[in-house]
C-alpha cells in the first residue's frame, strides 16, 4: 500500500510543472523599449504639425524640458510602447504558431504591441512571441465575419490599451519625451 501510494504521489509531483505551466499567466501591463509600433513606422528626422510638450522622462507628471511649435523640426530617436491593458484573441480551432507554439480551442493569446505586416508580440501560457494574428484581428471591416474560414484560428475579444512614448531631440538639443506621437509628421516612412 505504501508503495502503490509513493508511486502515486510521484507521478502528480512530476505533473505539477506541467499543470503549472499550463496556467503560466501573462503580464498584466507591459513595457516593449525601442520599437516603432506599426508598419513603416521609423524614427528619422521629423516634422512637428501641433505644439507639442517635451518632458524629462516619459511619464505625464515629469518635469517639462521644452516645448515645439507647429513647423518645427525634431529627430525620432527612440520610443517605448507602454501596454496598459493586454489585448485577447480567443482561439477558435487547432494552431501552431510561427514560433511552434500550439493552441487549442477556447485558449486566450494575449496581444501587445503591433509590429507591423500583421505581426504582433503576444503571449500563450507564460512565453512571449512574435504572432501574425488572425485576419479579423488585423481587418476591423472583417471582425467577425471569418470565423468559418480555416484561416481564421482565432478572433477579436479585445484589442490592447497602449501609449507610444516618443524621445526627440530638437534642433537646439534638447532631449525630451511626448505621448503625443500624432503630434509629429515624417514618422512613416511608406508614406
């Protein structure tokens, strides 16, 4: 009995890492440093098209570094895309990403930050990936309505809450931080 017993205990201990991590969660919020969140996004010289606050650091109460008008100019050196809230696609049929990782039905990938071409950073049970996204995720006009192709893993239950902090440097060298991104013209560089 004791031995049937021990047997028993070690064959749950040893299932213990995978029940784990099959319930891995997923960051609540999320820091991506240095991208350009959308297809052709770059950090070049720009144009500034409405005034637009500098601060030290990117975080709305920091101290103010400097201010650019309309019809100034600026260099893109860096951002970060803060994710305040995850995104979700619920999957709806059998995948494995581009990374080899699967999903089964009724899964949630969590959904970050855009990279651009239908790519976005994601997360699946504790690990974070680059995923090409389903198309209804990539189409709003399509939301739903591809649910019966087999190119259609999975769906749209929410769509990632995020802010892009931008670093520029004018052109009397001040170094300041904006949340204003749509503030700045020349930042795409397909159009």
């Amino acid at each position: 009995m004791n031995a049937i017993s021990g047997a028993l205990l070690g064959l749950v201990l040893l299932s213990v890492p995978a029940i784990v991590n099959a319930r891995a969660t997923h960051p609540s919020t999320y820091v991506d440093e240095g991208v350009c969140p959308f297809e052709c996004c770059t950090y070049r010289e720009w144009t500034v098209e409405r005034r637009t606050v500098l601060l030290s650091r990117p975080e709305p109460q920091a101290k103010v570094v400097g201010v650019l008008r309309k019809g100034d100019k600026a260099t893109g050196l860096t951002g970060k895309v803060i994710i305040v809230k995850p995104g979700q696609i619920e999957v709806l049929r059998p995948h494995t990403s581009g990374s080899g990782v699967t999903y089964a039905p009724g899964d949630i990938v969590w959904v970050y930050t855009y990279y651009g071409e239908g790519n976005y950073l994601v997360s699946h049970r504790g690990k974070m990936f680059v995923e090409e996204s389903p198309p209804d995720y990539q189409f709003p006009d399509m939301r739903n309505r591809c649910v019966h192709d087999a190119a259609c893993w999975g769906r749209e239950k929410t769509l990632p809450v995020s802010v892009w902090w931008v670093k520029v440097k004018t052109d009397k060298g001040v170094i300041g931080w904006s949340d204003k991104s749509t503030h700045f013209g020349n930042v795409d560089a397909c159009g």
